[in-house]
C-alpha cells in the first residue's frame, strides 16, 4: 500500500474520530439552547462590527489587533500522523513513512491557511474604522503572520529533541527576538520588508522540513506528540462535558528532576483522605501538561478581563470559578478512575468526597485570588481611565 493512501485512511479514520467525539458532545440541547445561539449572536456582532465598533475597543489603535495575531501565530503544530506500529514500517518501507510525513506537513500548511483566512475575515471590519490602514496593508500583515506561524510550527517540530531545560531557553531567546521583530514591522509600514521577511519565514520553514524529514531518532517523541495534537481541540469539551471520559494520550516514562526526585510524604499524617490527596498533587505538578492547562487558562482568563466591559469581567471571573472547580474535579476523578483500587471506592466513602474537596481548595482558590486581583485592577483602571 502506497504512503498516499496510508495517509488518506488515517486522515479518514481521524476525522470519523473527531466526528464521534463532537456527536457525544453536541446533543440537540446543546445545539438548540447553545450553540445556534451563540452563531446567532455572532452573527449579530461581527455585522455591527461592519458598521461601528463597540465603544470599549473604539481607544485602542489596530496594532493592537495584530499584537493578538503574534500569539495566534504561535499556535498549531504538524500532524505526523505516525502510529507506534510504523516502527517496522520505518526499517521496511521508508519511503511509504516520508510520504505520510509530507503529506502530514502539506495538510497542517493547509489547516493554517485556513485559521488565518478566518482571522482575516473575523479582522476585516477594521478597515472601515482605521483610516490609516488600506487594504494593501491589511493584506500584508496577514500573510506576514501566515508565514510566521508555517514557520513556528516547523520550528516546534525541530526542536522537540531537546532537553526540557535548552527548550525553554529557546523558547524565551526565539520569543523575545520574534517579538521585536513583530513589534518593527506593524509600526514601520514597509512593503518590501515585510513581503522580503515573508519570503524569508517561508524558505526556511521549508528547509526545516527537510531538517524534520531526516531526523528518525525521535520517532516515539513524535508518536506522543501526534496523540497529543489529535486531542488537543477536543479537550475543552471533554472538560465542559463530565459524562464523558476521556482517557490520556501514552507518553514515554520519565524521572522527574525537578518535583519529587526522591519522593516523600507531603503531608505527615498518614490517612486514606490524605494518601489521596498527596497522590493527585504529585500527580498533577509531574505532569507538564496540566501546568501548561493550569497557567493557559489563568493567561486567558487575565486577557479576557482586561478585554471586556466593566460590567462583564465580574461574569467572567464568576465563571472562571465555577470552570475551574469543573476542570480540577475532572483531573481527580480520572486519577481515581485509572486506579482500579481507589475506583472502587470513589462516590462511596467519605473520605474520597473529603480528598476531592482538599484537592480542589488547594488548586482553585489560588487561582481565583490571581483571578480575583486581576479584576480588581482591571475594574480600577477602566473606571479611572476609560
């Protein structure tokens, strides 16, 4: 079987996957009393946006709009779509895997033209209220944040072999020099330089295709990543959802160096309530996963606030609270469920009730203080200013 129609059933039989997932979650309740709704009024603003903009956006100047597009541009990956049994294919048929490999890249290239076409269309009204931004321009900055986003996403793909440490440090040098350059090219209107720094990010996202191509060594590094991006725009909706379970993608086994090396007792008195407890903290801050979860929607929610209307942030921070709450007693309970001896006991002893309150005490109301302090400083500074 050619790499072609390899790639062309797992593309299938993913999206069969996502299709299924999304049915579970999209009952005709949700659809009728939610989300019909909720393109209703979408709809409603993005043509109003046409017509004026929306007094409390009406002080900030466009840039500010396309400083949003440099985060978006960090987001997306490439779908390799590589399964743990093509480790045999990998010595018997290469070429079959370097054509998934590239179709996997031409089709994620694909999924980024069509998130920025939807940006550009969701930004489109700006024209009609920044004279100083003609469509020539407008045009630009999109395909310049395109490129920019081809470019991280190879990018990522790269440097995924390296240490946790020498990432991070990338990571911080890639992200500051990126952001200059950003912050240059939206206040220094040149056509050529952005079209010729566009040229630039494509070239090399190109040749850090090649680079990817030939690196077999992290062949399970992108198994677990390829799992991981599979479920990564449905987990929202597992965690909205608690009737549905949703199981973590494998991933490689790995000491921890930072959090409990050398693992001892968090908390001294030795009791059922507190065993579970000290479980799913240990748990919880190994995984890097759930920090990221943990810090992304804290960031979010921070943005958010500082976005909307007075009268709105107060909404949002009550809902962070009960979300968040949502989300924490979701992580326990899938703890408890990959045990098969504290699920027994889970929803029947007092004790695991006590362990899941403790848990969340411990990881909400931090939060909600950051959260809480946000919009009190948020709310200050739009009374004052604004």
């Amino acid at each position: 079987m050619s790499g072609v129609k390899i790639w062309w059933l797992r593309a299938k039989r993913d999206g069969l996957y996502q299709l299924n997932i999304l049915r579970s979650v999209f009952d005709w309740t949700v659809i009728v009393y939610l989300f019909i709704p909720a393109l209703i009024l979408a709809g409603i603003a993005y043509k109003s946006w046409w017509v004026s903009m929306p007094s409390w956006l009406s002080p900030f100047p466009y840039e500010l709009f396309f400083l949003v597009c440099f985060f978006l541009s960090w987001q997306g990956g490439i779908r390799t779509f590589m399964e743990e049994a093509d480790q045999l294919a990998l010595l018997q048929f290469p070429k079959s895997i370097y054509t998934i490999r590239y179709i996997g890249v031409i089709y994620s290239w694909g999924l980024l033209i069509g998130k920025w076409i939807v940006i550009s269309l969701w930004l489109y009204p700006l024209l009609n209220h920044f004279p100083e931004l003609d469509a020539v321009y407008f045009y630009l900055y999109v395909i310049f944040f395109l490129c920019l986003n081809v470019l991280l996403t190879t990018y990522k793909q790269i440097i995924y072999r390296y240490g946790l440490m020498k990432r991070i440090l990338i990571h911080c040098i890639l992200f500051i020099l990126i952001a200059v350059l950003v912050y240059f090219t939206l206040f220094n209107l040149i056509n050529w330089l952005i079209t010729i720094i566009s040229f630039i990010f494509i070239l090399y996202a190109i040749w850090q295709v090649k680079i990817y191509q030939s690196q077999l060594g992290t062949f399970y590094a992108d198994v677990e990543k390829e799992q991981r991006i599979k479920v990564k725009y449905i987990s929202l909706f597992f965690a909205i959802n608690p009737e549905v379970y949703m199981p973590k993608a494998k991933k490689q086994k790995k000491r921890s160096w930072v959090l409990w090396r050398n693992s001892t007792r968090i908390l001294q008195e030795r009791t059922p309530e507190n065993g579970v407890t000290e479980l799913f903290i240990k748990v919880f801050l190994r995984d890097k996963s759930n920090i990221f979860s943990y810090l992304q929607l804290l960031s979010v929610t921070t943005v958010i606030i500082f976005a909307v209307p007075i009268w709105f942030k107060w909404m949002v921070f009550i809902a962070f609270y009960f979300f968040f709450s949502m989300w924490i007693g979701m992580l326990f309970q899938e703890l408890v469920k990959q045990n098969p001896y504290l699920s027994i006991d889970y929803g029947k002893e007092d004790y695991m009730f006590k362990a899941k309150k403790k848990c969340e005490n411990r990881f909400v109301y931090p939060a909600l203080v950051v959260v809480f302090l946000v919009t009190c400083l948020s709310t200050t500074i739009s009374i004052m200013f604004f």
